[in-house]
C-alpha cells in the first residue's frame, strides 16, 4: 500500500521531471545560440548601467559648465574656493620661504587642465611647517578675483605637509612677456588624456614673481570633492606669460575657472 503523502507527490515529481527536461531543451535545444548571446547583450548592458550609475554617484563625472550642479561639499560647504580678494587685514605673516628645485618634468592631461606632477621638486616653509610640492596645474581664466578683477590665468601649486594638510599657493598669470616654462608645459603637453614626460629639467620657480607678500584665508579645493581645510596663499604680484601662450592653453582647456564663492565669515589676510 502506497502512503498518502506519496500518492500525493507523484504528480509533484512529474511536474519537477518536465520541468528539468523543458530546461534542458532551453539550454541545448534549437535556438539556444542565439538565446545564449541575447543573455550576454542584456548582461552587459545591464553591467553598463550599474557602472555608469555608481560613477555618477561618486561624481566623477562633472565639468565646468554645470559647476551649480556640483554636490557634497560644492554644494553645502561654508568655506568654498576660489574667492574674490575684496577687503583684507593687514597682519604681520609668516614670509614665505620657497625652496623649489629642477626637477624632470612630467606634464599630464588629466581632463579638467594640465597638470605638472612635481614630486622631487622641493617645498616650502611656511613659519615652522614645512610644505612639500605635489603638483602645479593652471586654469583660463583665473578663480580667484582681486577686487573684483580676475587675470586671464591662474597657477596652482599644490603643497602638503606631514600632518596631511594642503596649502596651495595661486598666482594670477596676465598678458605681457612669454613665460619659458610656460612654453615647456605647453610643448609637451598631451592632447589627449595621459601624460608625457620631457627631456628637459623644469623650476616651478620660473613661474613665481619676485615679489612674495600674499593674501591668505582658509578654503577647499576649486574642483569636486571641493573638500575645505586648505590653506589658501594667493599671491599679490602677477606674473607675464604671452598672449600667444594663454591661446594656446585655452585650445586645451578653455574654461576651467570655478566662479568666485562667498566667503561667509571669512576673512582674508595680506601680508606687507
Ligand atoms: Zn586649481
């Protein structure tokens, strides 16, 4: 005598057999190439999308005709960079103490500007807080303003002591005499995004003025993640590149300036 609960799974077992047999016909039966390669379509779109999706999450994607649209910190923060230099305080500063060397130079196109990595190529002093150069890179026109002025470029140097700290220093690059390492970082300057490397040794001192007073405040970075906890040191004399030079720079990047940002409670130092 057949147990009940058996009679009753016969037909569950009948149902389980068709159905392994109508999986196997999927699998290895007419049609199952194509099927094959329609599953491989959709997985891989499906894949781009999720990649493009997380990419976008993590706002890596962003470009400068939509800097309002820019999230984390570029949007919420209270200490946001660049600014425009209107009223300072006159304070007894820390000079600066600049100790750039010759260094190989090694230009990279990174796709936001063009960008000198410059590690091996000295620091600065800043009171008792050393500074080592990590890289200098440019922007058309310049971010920073100065009473409301901008100049038609700006350098970066980017600096970082042994606490992690940030300080760049900015220097407005305006029309007048050709600038020889300006010349340097344009000849070999990659079109495309990557980098090249020169024969020549390059001096990032070759693009700072004579004169060192500045202005200083506290800011953030000018690109996303903008993050803040930057020392900002903007120096008050300009330096000359070419106007042939500044056209040339802006074939690459013709608008990579973040609008000016409201200092809030700020307030900017300069130095005598
Ligand atoms: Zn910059």
């Amino acid at each position: 005598m057949v147990p009940a609960w058996n009679k009753l799974s016969d037909p569950l077992s009948a149902r389980l057999k068709n159905r392994a047999r109508a999986r196997r016909f999927y699998l290895n039966g007419p049609g199952a190439v194509q099927r094959y390669a329609m599953f491989t379509r959709i997985s891989v779109l499906v894949c781009a999308l999720l990649l493009a999706g997380s990419c976008k999450y993590f706002g890596k994607h962003w470009n400068y005709e939509k800097t309002d649209e820019w999230e984390g910190a570029c949007a919420v923060g209270r200490m946001q960079s660049p600014v425009d230099i209107q009223r300072t305080v006159r304070a007894p500063l820390d000079p600066l103490r600049l100790d750039y060397n010759e260094a190989p130079l090694v230009v990279k196109n990174n796709g936001h500007t063009l960008q000198v990595d410059a590690a091996g190529a000295g620091g600065m002093n800043v009171g008792d807080t050393r500074f080592q150069l990590l890289q200098y890179h440019l922007h058309a026109r310049s971010e920073h303003t100065i009473k409301g002025m901008s100049a038609d470029m700006e350098l970066h140097l980017v600096h970082k002591d042994s606490a992690g700290n940030l300080a760049v220093i900015g220097v407005m690059l305006k029309k007048g005499a050709a600038n020889s390492l300006m010349k340097a970082i344009l000849e070999n300057a990659p079109r495309d995004k990557g980098e090249k490397k020169a024969t020549a040794l390059a001096n990032p001192l070759d693009l700072l003025p004579a004169d060192r007073s500045y202005y200083t405040y506290p800011g953030s970075l000018t690109t996303p993640d903008c993050s803040e906890g930057l020392k900002w040191i903007v120096l008050k004399q300009p330096v000359e590149i070419s106007e042939s030079q500044i056209a040339q720079f802006k074939t690459f990047y013709g608008n990579n300036a973040r609008p000016v940002q409201a200092l809030n409670n700020r307030i900017v130092l300069e130095s005598d």
